[in-house]
C-alpha cells in the first residue's frame, strides 16, 4: 500500500463537535459558503471544553469562531456579549412589567477578524499549533483580541486540519481498494478460463497441464493476498459514517464526483489555479537547467555547481523562506548526464507511478498518484498533470525518511525535448496540513533531450537512442537532526540531490539496455546458454535487490530496535511476518541493520566485497570453503555491474548463492541471496523465476560527503584522487521461524548481532582499519 496509514477510532473531540447542540452553523452550511465565496480557508467549528484534550464532561461554551482570509471576516460572539445578556436578565426579574422596552434584550454583537489578523495567526500556527497560556496572552495584545478569541481560534484551525488529513487519506484508501478489486476480478477471470465449467478441476491438455496448474496455483496465492488486502480497507474505511464527505460508501451523487472535485475542497484550489502554478513552475525549471553564471557557480573544490541563492532570488523574486517560518534549509543541485533510453519511453516512466518508483528502487520506498487533474494529450500524455506522493529514503534506518506532495507536470517543448517538473503546491493556500510541509519542492526536474548515440552498429547500443537529461533538484526542507555517520552527506544535500537521481537513472536504463539485448559478447555472459535463461536471471537479481532496498530503509514499512553489538557499533532490528508471498520464504524474518565509517575509497570497498575470492575473508558462514562462480551475466558497461552464480564447494550439502552487484556516480550495493539449487537450475534453463523464493542480505556504500580538492597536481590518475571514506551499510536477513504465527526469539536476535559483530570486524581487519 501506497504510505497509506489510517486510525480506525475518532477522537472524543471529533464526537462533541458533531454532538454539540450549540452550534449555531451547521457543518454543512459552512461548506456551502466555501463553494459559493471560492474561499479556500474555512475552519470546522470546535467548542471549548476546559483545557484541550480533556473528556465531554465539563461545561460547553457557546463561543464560536470562524474565519476566512478570502472569503472576507465572519462574525463571532465574544464572551462580554454573553455575560451581558446574564446581567440584563437579572435586571428583568427585579423590575416590573412597566419597563418593557428597557428590558429587550440587546442586540447580538459578533466581532470580525480582520485579514491581518488572520495572517498573524496564521503564520503563528506554522510554527506553533499548540501555543501555551503566555503566547496567547501575547499574540491577544498584540492583535487586540480577548485570550479566549485566540483561544477558539487555534482549536478550529487545528480541527480543520485534523478533517483535511482524514478526507486525503480515505480517498487514497479509496483509490488502492478499487485498483484491489479490479486485480481480485481478473483474477479470478483467469481462474475461471483455467478451469473446466462442469467440475471445477484444471484443465489437463498435454500442452497446458503443468502450466496452467502452476499458474492457478499463484493466481490462487494473489487472489488470497489481495482479498486481505481489501478486507483490511474496509475495516479501516468503517470509521467513516456512511454518506459523510470522505466516505467510500456514499450515494452516486458522491460517486459521480470527479476526484478533482474531491481535492479542489481539501486543497483550495480550482484547476485554473494549479494550471497557473505548473506553467509558473515550468518556466522557473527551465532556466534553472539552462542558465550559468551568475545564477550557477561551479565549486573549485568538489567541482559541483553551487546555485547563487541571491540571484536566484532576485531572478524569481522570492521571498526569504526563513521569515515567519521554521528553520528551514534548502538544497539545491544540478546535474547533467546521458542516459541510454528512448524519449518516449523515458517520459512515460515518468507518467506511471509504478514505473517512476522501479526506476528509483533505491531511493522511493512509496510512490502514489493521489489524484490527475489533467490526462494530457496523445500517446506521450503531453500536457499531463497530476498530484502525487513520494517517500523518499536513503538505504538505512537511522535517515528518516521524506514525505513529499507535489503535482507533476510533463510538457513537450519541441520534437525532440520535453520537460518534467515537479512542484509543491502549499506555498498557494494557507490550508495545507502543517505535516504536509516538513518538506517541499520548489520547481524540480528534468529537461531531456533526445541525442543521436553515436554508437557503431555492433555496439550493444547500436538499436538505442540516447537522451541528455538535466536534472535540478530544489528542495527546502524543515532542520532536523541527522545521524552523525550521514550529517555531512545530507546536509551538504548530496544525499537526495541532483546527482544521485542522475546516477541512478543511468544504472536503471543500462540495465533495461542489457536486460533486452540479443547481441551481448560471449564474455559479458557465461554460465548460460540461453537468452530466456539470461533474462530469467536477470529478473530474478532485480527482484532481489528490489526486496533489499524496500528492506533497510526508515520507511513506515518497518518499525525499528535499536540494540547495541559487542564491537560497540549500533544495531537495528526489525522484524515481519510473510503470510503468503511467494517471492519470499513463508513464516517470521528478522532483518538487522548495522552502518560504519571506514576510511576507504568507496570504489575500493566496492570491490573488495563483490569479489567471490575476498568472501572467505569476512563471510563466517562460508566456513573457509572456496566460492566457485558457474555464471557471470554483465548488466551494464562498468564491470561491477554484473549478477553471478557462486555455488559453495560443500561435502555435505552444496549451497548456491546469487550476487546483485550494482555500481554508479553516487552508491554501489552488493546484495546476495542463497537460492534452492533445483529452482535456481529450472531458471539458468530459462524457467519463471516468480517462484523462488529469495531472503536478500548485502551492503550499501556511499561516499562519507567529505569532498575536497586534491592535494597535489599530478597526471597520474592514482594521485589524482579526492575521494574520501565510506559509509557502509549491512543488512542480514533471516527465516527465524516456518510459522507465521510464531513469536520472534530473543535467540535470533544475539545470534544475528553477534553475526554481523564477526562480519564488520573481519572487514575491518582485512581492509586494514581496525582502529576506525
């Protein structure tokens, strides 16, 4: 599921808000005004109970408070207004009837906040959406409003908020049922066919017997898998009442509603309106890609382009984001490189959600279309617009993850070029989610640009059209605390920055080139005869590092343990529990992830653990025996690229094992997995690889983001270098139990610290850095 997190029980505040008998605006009518002003800030009424958070039983005032900055200042009734009425009634039962006219009750007075009053508060609640009694006596004066104003005020705003969260994320539970139940119902179409009508068995032709029977057999698996799935929704959707505003069971009136008409209430805005920010965006990318000094400075020490802030600011006249907001930093970066893909086939990746997050498996953990405003024209979708989510990580735990909505746009600027840009839109309206902004991106993506390969016509290349791609990366992100293995890294913003979405683009589309080529040197493919069993493996390799990446990152996937190793380093520890998917063993695995510094190069360190010859020299559980490669099938133009077949000489009982290894610009991972040696031969032969099951551990590397220029000039390559340490990361995996409904041992746990305890030292050891 697409970072779809939901609670299935509302708050007690959420129950007297709807019960409350005071209101003297009903829910409804406060979204007809917001339809008919065009406002995009209208707050749910919320009625003070005591201090916030306490329960119903305490006395309801009958205050209430209700802004718009756009729609123009509402009315409320102040507190003085009530106390009068208590004192004139008074006066009524100690006066005779002679009086009548005296004793009319006064006029109801309400009180209107002006816009700069709204503004103050608003910017306020950015920062604090909880202010204590001293703030609210603060801002009262300072806005010359009762404390008990400011009081309602923040509670409202912090309910609309609360609703907001709901609606967006039931409409994404919405969006990932009905895709659920469109799978469920081929599925079971597909079984169906499989099957003889009269008694149900599979049909048993000498040509499709075996297959269909195996085929029936994981549809059967699937269709278990996504019936949980659906259920699992249901359940949480249940919260909702039915034919609310964010219920999934409505009335065809709610849904003949288009999903723009569902967004355009949370966000606040008309389609007009995102159109004008998208176009605004496309402009701002294309001169961040195109423009050079003074706008980009090119950095005498590491090299990499510096954006000139001033300029840019001058240039797009934008406003200092430090003012009125949290601490914030901005990362900004520029890379441009040549990636071997076709133009439209690169663009349409970045259309598909799916593929956009195979693209980037080491990067995006959730990837989700929550909405697309505009379908673009023709084959290529030019003109598409769409609001998406991403959760961006880095290969360990200890990095938080982000979480970022923007709206993409992909434009054709000529024949032969086209734009991608990405832009966070709560910089339009003020009533975004709070926990929306913790990151945004200002005007981000690509500019690709078909190029003619040049490639001669035995190269492996020669049928593949190569595209430039400029990529710009801005983002402007909430301070927070980062580890001190990766602050370097991150803040200097090499981590989620230009240069890491490039490389990675030009490793994925290499490996399609290669996954797809009929004409590839006999050196660069041993082991296997077939071109099926090439592509077998190379499926299965994938899966593997896919099921890696998705394992050791901080994404919500997992929930995290920090334990302490006997080296002293830092271990974190999570487990799970596989019910029914095939692609890994069935029953409880544990994963353990450890991260260090080592002051080698990363190409050095890269090297050194893919090399089958290198493994007894840290693996304790090769047990000292000699590693054989039986097949060495090349997955890209550097030789680090490459996914082997070692078998484990062993008397007793042979292991194979398969090896991912995986090389570019920014990161390098080596991911191995033993693997059944009857399943793994039934796929070197050209068999499915879906079934075999695979347990992925391995490592990632990345450079320590200490750059630096070099210390001498010299035209020998090996004195050229400035690179600096490494950090690496390693991940174990193990099947701790064959029963799903098996607790987790504390056994497992020191017997895996304890394994990876041996394996860092033995690196450190061989590497000849015990003391780092």
């Amino acid at each position: 599921m697409a970072g779809v997190e939901m609670s299935t029980t509302p708050t007690s505040r959420t129950k007297d808000f709807f019960a409350s008998p005071t209101l003297s605006l009903s829910l409804a009518g406060i979204f007809r005004h917001a339809n008919a002003a065009g406002a995009a800030e209208v707050l749910a009424m919320e009625v003070e109970e005591g201090e916030e958070g306490s329960g119903g039983g305490g006395r309801r005032e009958g205050t209430v408070e209700i802004s718009s900055e756009n729609s123009g200042p509402m009315r409320s009734r102040s507190e003085d207004e009530f106390e009068g009425e208590g004192e004139h009634d008074d006066d009524d039962d100690a006066a005779g009837d002679g009086n009548n006219v005296k004793k009319k009750k006064k006029r109801k007075k309400y009180h209107r906040h002006t816009i700069e009053q709204i503004r103050e508060m608003e910017a306020f609640f950015k920062e604090s959406p909880h202010p204590d009694e001293k703030q609210r006596q603060q801002l009262s004066k300072q806005l010359a409003l009762s404390p008990r104003q400011v009081k309602f005020w923040f509670q409202n705003r912090r309910t609309q908020i609360k609703a907001i969260q709901e609606r967006h994320e039931n409409s994404l539970l919405k969006t990932e049922m009905e895709k659920l139940r469109e799978e469920n119902k081929a599925m079971r179409e597909t079984i169906n066919k499989a099957c003889c009508p009269s008694c149900g068995m599979a049909t048993t032709s000498s040509e499709t017997d075996t297959s269909l029977t195996t085929e029936e057999h994981h549809l059967r698996i699937e269709n278990a898998k996504l019936k949980a799935e659906v259920e699992k929704l249901r359940a949480a959707l249940g919260k909702y009442p039915p034919g609310g505003p964010s219920s999934c069971s409505a009335g065809s009136r709610q849904e003949n509603r288009s999903s723009l008409d569902f967004y355009t209430g949370i966000f606040g805005l008309e389609k007009s309106r995102i159109m004008e920010v998208v176009n605004q965006a496309m402009e701002e990318l294309i001169k961040m890609a195109t423009a050079g000094e003074p706008l980009w400075i090119r950095s005498v020490e590491t090299g990499r382009e510096i954006l000139n802030y001033d300029e840019y600011m001058k240039e797009f006249g934008v406003q200092n984001p430090s003012s009125g907001r949290p601490k914030r930093s901005i990362e900004a970066s520029r890379e441009t490189g040549v990636v071997f893909m076709d133009l439209p086939r690169l663009v349409q990746s970045f259309n598909d959600v799916n593929q956009w997050k195979e693209m980037f498996p080491c990067l995006i953990s959730k990837a989700a279309t929550v909405d697309v405003i505009s379908n673009g024209e023709g084959f290529n979708k030019n003109g598409a617009v769409q609001l998406m989510f991403a959760e961006v990580q880095m290969l360990t735990p200890v990095v938080p993850t982000r979480e970022i909505y923007f709206v993409r746009y992909c434009k054709q600027l000529s024949a032969e070029k086209w734009a991608i840009v990405d832009v966070s839109i709560d910089n339009v309206e003020d009533n975004i989610d709070a926990s929306l902004v913790k990151c945004r991106k200002r005007p981000s993506g690509c500019i690709v640009e078909d190029k003619s390969n040049g490639h001669c016509k035995a190269s492996i290349y020669s049928s593949w059209q190569s595209s430039q791609v400029t990529w710009v990366e801005h983002l402007e992100c909430q301070k927070s605390t980062v580890h001190t293995l990766y602050r370097t890294i991150v803040n200097s913003g090499l981590a989620f920055g230009a240069r890491h979405w490039t490389a990675t683009l030009q490793l994925q589309c290499e490996r399609i080139v290669f996954f797809m080529a009929t004409n590839v040197p006999t050196k660069d493919s041993t082991g296997v005869a077939t071109l099926a069993g090439r592509k077998s493996i190379l499926k299965l390799a994938q899966r593997m590092t896919w099921s890696f990446c998705r394992a050791i990152g901080a994404s919500s996937y997992h929930s995290w343990n920090k334990v302490t190793s006997k080296t002293g380093d830092d271990i974190r520890v999570s487990s799970r529990k596989n019910l029914n998917d095939p692609s890994e063993p069935i029953g409880v695995i544990l994963c353990a992830v450890s991260s260090i510094w080592l002051p080698v190069s990363p190409s050095v360190l890269f090297d050194f653990l893919r090399d089958e010859t290198h493994k007894t020299e840290w693996d304790i559980m090769s047990n000292g025996g000699l590693l054989q490669t039986i097949a060495n099938l090349a997955k890209g133009q550097d030789r680090g690229n490459a996914v082997t077949i070692q078998t484990m000489n062993s008397k007793d009982n042979p292991t194979w094992v398969i090896q991912d290894c995986c090389t570019n610009a920014y990161e390098s991972t080596v991911v191995y997995a033993p693997v059944d040696v009857n399943g793994m031969q039934s796929v070197i032969t050209g068999c499915d690889s879906s079934n075999v099951a695979v347990l992925p551990s391995g490592f990632s590397i990345l450079p320590d983001g200490l750059e630096s220029r070099p210390l001498v000039i010299s035209s020998r390559q090996e004195e050229k270098g400035t690179e600096g340490g490494s950090l690496l990361t390693m991940a174990v995996q193990i099947l701790t139990n064959t029963s799903p409904a098996a607790k987790l041992s504390m056994e497992y746990v020191e017997s895996v610290n304890t394994l990876m305890s041996c394996t860092l030292r033995n690196i450190k050891t061989s590497l000849q850095c015990e003391d780092s």
